[in-house]
C-alpha cells in the first residue's frame, strides 16, 4: 500500500512543478477519457437496442398501408410498445 502513496506523491511533485496549467490539462484529459468512456458504453450496450427498435418502427410504418385485415398477425407491430 505504501507504492500507492509514493506515486501519489510523485504526482503532486509533478503537478506542483507545472503550476496551475499543468492541473488544466490534467483536469481536461479526464474529461476527455470520461467521454470516450461514454461513448464506448453507448455504441456498446445502447446504441444495438436502439437500432433495433428503429428497424422495427420503419418496417411497420412500409408495411402499414398494406395492412387491411383486423385479425391480420402481422399487425401486431403496430400496438404501442412493441
């Protein structure tokens, strides 16, 4: 545990020899990691289930005027959230 506080310390050193410019940058490449990781989540795990939902809404809205029948199975994309 005692490593962790060393590198702690070089890091202060570090930034303490760079003044308040050096703390900017530090603070502006954290916000600039923090995005990235967001994005990298989003095209992951949002991005797929998105597209999906929206292949759905474009085929249903092409296939609506087709659609006459009542008892039609096909229809069932068009009932709210589906």
């Amino acid at each position: 545990m005692w490593w962790l506080v060393e590198e702690f310390e070089s890091i202060r050193r570090f930034l303490g020899m760079g003044g308040d410019v050096l703390f900017a940058i530090f603070i502006l490449s954290f916000l600039l990691w923090s995005v990235l990781l967001e994005r990298w989540f989003y095209f992951l795990a949002v991005a797929p289930r998105m597209a999906k939902k929206n292949a759905r809404r474009v085929d249903c809205t092409l296939r609506a005027p087709k659609l006459e029948r009542k008892d039609d199975p096909s229809r069932a994309c068009l009932t709210p959230g589906h």
